[in-house]
C-alpha cells in the first residue's frame, strides 16, 4: 500500500522541470534521463510531475523510479 504519489507544488522547481518538457521531442537528448540528489531534495517529486505531465499529453512510454 502506498500513500499518495509525491508531486511538485505548481509554483516550485521550474527550473529543473522546463529543461525536461520539451526531453521527449529532443532526437539528440537521448532515452534515459538520470536524476540525482540528496535525499529529500524532491527527486521523486519531480519524476511523478512530469510522468504525469507526460501522461496528460499522451506522450508517457514507461516510467520507473524508486
């Protein structure tokens, strides 16, 4: 069982999520984006965001994150 997925609060971490908009339409970005940090720095956060940012689009192939 798991508690509510975390998500970015909208007005917060734009500066790391804009880079990853346009990711998918990038032929030179490449398919695996690696995210790092410090725990509790909003890593998973910022991967739920834009799964679902993706998802709402159409646009999500896969996700996986831990």
């Amino acid at each position: 069982l798991r508690d509510r997925p975390p998500k970015c609060h909208p007005d917060t971490r734009h500066g790391i999520r804009g880079p990853l908009i346009p990711w998918p339409d990038d032929p030179q970005a490449g398919s695996v984006r690696w995210i790092s940090g410090w725990m509790g720095t909003g890593k998973s956060a910022i991967v739920q965001t834009m799964a679902e940012y993706w998802a709402d689009q159409d646009r999500l192939a896969a996700t996986y994150f831990f």
